[in-house]
C-alpha cells in the first residue's frame, strides 16, 4: 500500500505523496464555484469544460492549497556530501596515525632483519616476528583506508586487511608460545620431544586458510559496499523547505558479518590470554607472558571500542555518522598496531641492541630451546638425585664439595675423570646453541 511504502523509508527519503492525499479536503461551497465556472464555461469539446473548471478553481487558489496540503520542509534541495566536506580535521588526523603506523611498521621489519642473529630476537623466532609484522602492516593499511573515501572496493579492501592483518599477528604469536610452553612442560616430566617448525608453520598457514575462505564467502554472497544515507537537516532553502544531504559509508545489508569477524578476533584474544598465563614459569630467556598480557589488554581495549562505534555509531553522531565512525575506527587501528609494537617489539630491540651475535649464526631457535628444555630435565634429574643421596648417606659422612677445577670442567661442559664425582650442573644460553644444534 501507499501508506506502507513510504513510512518504510527514513524521514528524509520519504515522499510526500501519503501526506499530501491525506490532507487533500475540498468543501462543500468550494465544490459549488467548480460547478459555477463549468457552467459558465461553453465549449464544443468533450470533458473540456470540466477540466476547465478545476484547472481554472486550482489556480486561483493556489496559495490556500499550498499551505494546507504540501506537507513541512517540502519542496526539499538535495545535496550529495563530499566525504571531506564534514569533520575534515578528524580525517586528516586518521590519516597521520595511519601513517606512523605503517612507518613503525617498517622501522621494525628494517630492526629485525639488521639483528635477526642477536639472542633475544633468535629467540623470538625472526620468521614468526616476520609474519607478525606483516599482519601489523595490513592494519595500517586497513586504518588508512578507513580514512579515504568510500568505494566498492575499498570497502572490500578494509575488511580484509582487518581481519587478515589481526589473524597474522595472533596466530603465529599463540602457535609459538603454545610450542614452547608443551616443550618446557614435558621436560619437567623428564620426556624427550621434537618440534618439527614445518608444522608450526602449517598450523599458521591452516588457520589463516579459513580466514581465508570465511572472507571469500563474506565478499561473494553479501560484501561490504558503498551505502548511502540521507539526512534531513535543519537548513531552510529559498522555497521555505528542508535541505536533505546524502552521505556514504561502508556497510554490508546485515551486521552478522561483521559480528563473527570480532568474534574470532575475541577468540583469539582469550587463547592468547591462556597461553599467556601458562608460560609465567618458562625460562626468562624464553617467555613473553608479560608483554602478552600487556598486547592482549591494548586489543580488548581497542576491540570494545571498535565494537562500540559500529553498534552505536549511528546514534551518538546524527549527521554524517558514516565518516565519524570511519574515521574514529582508523585512529583505533592506528593506535592499536603502534601500541603493539611498543609493547612487544620495542624492548626486544633495547635489548638486542647491547646484545652480540650467536656463534651458530641465529639458526633454529627452536632447536635452542629444545637444548634448553633438555639441559633442564637432566638438572632436575641431577638435583633429585643428589637429594636423595644426601638424605640416605650418614650424617657423620664428609660433604662432598668439588673443587674449582671440577666446577669449571662441568660448566664449560667438559666430562670428569674415572673415579670423580661431577656434582656441579650449569646451564648456560651458550650450551644451549650448541645443543639446539
């Protein structure tokens, strides 16, 4: 119906046509000087002097109809908003951050590669740090588009970068700390494992193949593309009615898209939280808990208020409400991937930068940790062993105490002689390398 039609569409695209019949009303004597000026009228043609009549009644009393059936703010001027016409200094500002993002981004490829063989990025795995900043350079690619004009396939482009560029700084991240958490722990349980990094890397490469293909059905059945919104301002035109101005964003027709995408990103968020949690008693050279915790607090913040702006958005800004969201949202990425590398890579370089290179050439550092996990075991063997020793000897016994050159011998990882008792077990980063290797 007429009336279902227009109420179905926004104030401001609506039309005027249900109000105008609505208030369409014509009197009694008003009907009686349409049938005076018929009559008066005398022409040969059919129907001509009936529509003389009304046509004739009509513009004598044009003004009366005009207040009583055009409706408020009609007849409407139509605008088409430019995306920089509004908040410009918003845009400008997403645009800088996502600038400086992407230039930290390369300041940290450039840092890693030039001290790729020091201990603390060897034992950060330089291939995993690689992929994590290469998901960090797609959200910078992502905030500076957020900032740009909207277009079919930029709108496209966002949402991949976006969801690409978090899965690629996550997945390797959780994959690493999982591995080495699982060596650490079995050699507390004295048992002898092997990590073989092609699975790592095939467990990476599995997770982001669905991604992968959840983004591909995303872009075929229902992408995100330009939208428009029209909004009737407060602004009066020359006739004495509404100005309407059309504004464009990005947006799919339903949200649940969207909704699955944050979903998976907050998946990721509490399995890194409990990888996090458990590496607090790996070796100091190897765990990260504290710098997760740190990263997985600055996403959740970020996330919440990513969400928070795509739910409520709308609402909050009444005009122009696509560029605000979309500009608010760029600064959001911006911030969260500068903040990421401050908390994660930026101490690692403080400390590779006084630090000197392995000897091995920054090879395999899983194997280093595998060395490690391994000299641990057999130091918790040594120490329960010698307990329990002590506590069967006699008290009256002499203590057995090595001498300088037997201590020396046992750290420098020579073997005593026939007939010593080696007593003292050091584990030091360097027998570790060779080890792991």
């Amino acid at each position: 119906s007429l009336r279902t039609n227009t109420f179905i569409q926004t104030e401001a695209s609506r039309s005027p046509a249900y109000d105008m019949i609505g208030a369409m009303e014509i009197s009694t004597l008003e009907m009686f000087s349409i049938m005076k000026l018929w009559q008066q009228e005398h022409s040969s043609e059919r129907y001509y002097g009936s529509r003389y009549a009304v046509c004739h009644w009509v513009a004598q009393n044009i003004d009366a109809l005009a207040s009583k059936m055009v409706p408020p703010s009609y007849p409407r001027d139509h605008q088409v908003q430019s995306f920089y016409d509004d908040h410009p200094g918003l845009l400008y500002v997403a645009l800088t951050f996502g600038g400086i993002a992407l230039l930290a981004v390369l300041v940290c490829f450039a840092l890693t590669w030039q001290w790729k063989k020091r201990m603390v990025i060897v034992y950060a795995q330089p291939e995993f740090l690689y992929v994590i900043l290469m998901g960090l350079c797609l959200v910078a690619i992502s905030a500076i588009l957020h900032a740009t004009p909207p277009s079919n396939g930029s709108c496209v482009a966002r949402m991949w970068m976006t969801t690409l560029g978090f899965s690629m700084e996550l997945v390797p991240l959780i994959v690493k700390v999982k591995a080495i958490n699982y060596l650490f722990n079995q050699s507390v349980r004295n048992r002898r494992v092997k990590i073989d990094k092609k699975k790592l890397y095939k467990t990476v490469a599995a997770v982001m193949a669905c991604v992968v293909v959840y983004l591909i059905v995303w872009t075929a059945v229902d992408p995100p593309a330009k939208q428009a919104e029209a909004v009737l301002t407060d602004a009066v035109n020359d006739g004495g009615g509404g100005k309407v101005q059309t504004f464009h964003f990005c947006a799919s027709s339903t949200k649940y898209w969207h909704i699955a995408s944050m979903a998976y990103l907050i998946v990721l968020l509490l399995t890194a939280t409990v990888l996090a949690t458990q590496s607090r008693n790996v070796d100091a050279g190897f765990k990260e808990s504290k710098y997760l915790a740190a990263m997985i607090y600055s996403h959740f913040l970020f996330v919440l208020l990513r969400s928070l702006m795509f739910f409520f958005g709308g609402k909050v800004v009444k005009n122009n409400w696509g560029v605000v969201v979309a500009g608010v949202t760029s600064i959001f990425l911006s911030l969260d991937a500068i903040i990421c590398m401050g908390i994660y890579f930026c101490p690692k370089f403080l400390v590779a930068r006084n630090q000197g290179t392995y000897s091995s050439g920054g090879r395999a550092s899983l194997a280093r940790v595998q060395g490690f996990a391994a000299r641990s075991a057999r130091a918790f063997r040594s120490t329960r062993s010698l307990s329990s020793t002590a506590i069967r000897g006699s008290t009256d016994a002499p203590a057995i105490v090595p001498s300088e050159q037997e201590a020396t011998k046992t750290e420098s990882g020579g073997h005593s002689r026939p007939g010593e008792k080696s007593v003292c077990f050091k584990s030091n980063v360097a027998e570790n390398d060779h080890e792991g290797h």
